[in-house]
C-alpha cells in the first residue's frame, strides 16, 4: 500500500475512533421518512465507507457526456469523473501521485449501474451510498432524499438531424412534431409546457431516444444542452442542436439523515469545482463539454460575492 494512502486512510480511521462530538443536525425533522439520523461518526455511512475501503456509486452507462461505455468497455463521463473525485478526497489522496493513476482510483469504487427510475429506491434501501447520476433537484425529490452542492448547471434543447427545417424552440412550436425522450418523472408536462401540441415518445435510454430519430420515427430528441453540443462536435455534421430551455440543476443525492456523510461529499465536491483540486475538474469540463471553467477567483471566496 502506498504510504501516502496509508496516512490518508489512518489519519481517517483514527476520527473514527475518536467519537468526535459531531451531530447530524439536518436528521431534524426527518421521523417522517422513517430514517434515524447519524449522531456521531460511529453511526455514520462515512465511517461504514472507509472501514469498506471503497465507496458503492449508483449511476448510469448510456447516457454521454455524463455517464457511457468507451470503446474499450470503459465507464467514462463527467458522473464519472466526479465519482473518481469523492473517492480521491474520501481516501486521502487528493495529493498524493496515485489521484492521477486511474486505475487506482476506480479500485476504490463500486459502481453500480441504474436507471433513472432507481436512482431513489437504491439510495433509501442501502444498494448505494450515493447517487451521481445527472440527477435533477426538485423539491419533490428533496422530500425523499438529501441533495449535495450543485456541481452542473443544465438545460434542455432538442437535438435535430441537420436537414431538420427547425434551427429553433419557436419554428419547432406549433408544428406537431414527434419529439423522443428520456424516460423520467414529469418529462411529458415538461415537454408539453414547451411544445404542446407535440407528442412525447418515452425512451429508457438518451441513445434510444436519439436512435428513433436517426430511424425518422421522431422529429427531434429532446436531451441535455450538454449532451446536444457533445453529440454535435463528436460526429460532425450529424447533428445540430436548437437553444435552449428548462434550466436545472444537478446534484448528487444521499440518503437523508446522515449530514456527517453529506458534509464530505459536499466537501469533495467543493473542493473540486473551486478549491485544491480544480485542475482536474476543469480538465473534465474541457472534456466532456469542449468549455474552459474559469479559473476560481482568489481573496474574499466567491460563494458570499
């Protein structure tokens, strides 16, 4: 074992044995949900992951640029990537050489591969420990399960093929177009608050959807803005995209009432999008989605400008 992972995980196991006087304050209110909040470390999923060694991350496969199988099998994707950054911080390597081996970072994960539809029931019967799975907040799904800090923010546009007579949202309303879909909660009234005259083809998967209008079963895909500049730039002329529509945000999710374990995959997180460890995210965001992040402004922290 590394000596750099070594101290990283001893120094960890050690507040675990300390029985630091942490609570879980966001537990509060939460008997409704039938779920017992973690008042110390001892009781909480953080210290359960470390004495495992690896942490177990719901997720997809057929969904690029988020989450998809490379040529070689690969899980890759920006969920992936920033899986590989919690249990980079998880483990205590976040400075050591081994956050650059990828291999060794994928070792400490557990992924397991879900539909949108399981995204919940995995995370509030243990199958996971968390969910990064392009996972929209809404207040409904804040009912049932924690979100962390956003780590993207998205939008809707509808991928078209490029002899489409529609280039926007407006020339494509009114028209009566086939639009196909990701299979999902609410995506029908949220389509149709848009284009409601359309009809909705429900997919189980983006690649399903965009393939019933590759076969002219659809007029367009309704997907991520993120996914139509990624499908647009890796097979030129393919494709074209529309503006876009319907920001939201994306999150990953925990179960509710253990804000200890929260905390750290919030801390994870943070750290990434603007801390030490940005140059790997923003490596990531090139990536996946052809974009510079600006680097994040040093002095008084952003989050209170």
């Amino acid at each position: 074992m590394n000596e750099g992972r070594t101290t990283g995980l001893t120094s960890r196991r050690g507040l675990m044995r300390t029985g630091a006087a942490l609570t879980g304050a966001a537990g509060a209110g939460l008997a409704m949900r039938s779920v017992r909040a973690a008042d110390s470390i001892d009781d909480s999923l953080l210290k359960r992951v470390l004495d495992r060694g690896r942490v177990i991350v719901g997720t997809g496969a057929t969904n690029p640029p988020w989450h998809f199988e490379d040529e070689t099998g690969k899980l890759v994707g920006m969920d992936i990537d920033m899986a590989k950054e919690l249990a980079i911080g998880l483990f205590g390597i976040e400075e050591d050489p081994l956050a650059a081996d990828d291999e060794h970072v994928r070792g400490l994960i557990e992924f397991v591969i879900q539909e949108p539809n399981a995204r919940i029931p995995n995370l509030l019967t243990d199958k996971v420990d968390v969910v990064i799975q392009f996972m929209t907040v809404t207040v409904n799904r804040a009912t049932q399960v924690e979100f962390t800090i956003p780590y993207y923010r998205e939008a809707t546009t509808l991928l078209l093929p490029p002899d489409s007579p529609y280039n926007s949202i407006a020339e494509a309303q009114g028209q009566g177009i086939t639009i196909a879909v990701l299979q999902n909660v609410g995506v029908e009234e949220s389509m149709r608050s848009v284009f409601a005259d359309a009809q909705i083809d429900q997919f189980p998967s983006i690649a399903d959807a965009i393939a019933a209008m590759d076969a002219g079963r659809a007029d367009g895909a309704a997907v991520d803005l993120s996914s139509g500049k990624w499908f647009a730039s890796a097979t030129p002329g393919q494709y074209k995209f529309t503006d876009g529509w319907n920001s939201q945000t994306y999150s990953a999710a925990v179960k509710p009432g253990d804000q200890i374990w929260r905390n750290l995959v919030n801390t994870c997180l943070h750290e990434a999008m603007v801390g030490i460890n940005h140059k790997r995210y923003r490596a990531s965001f090139k990536q996946w989605f052809g974009e510079d992040v600006p680097l994040p402004i040093v002095g008084y922290p952003l989050e209170y400008r």
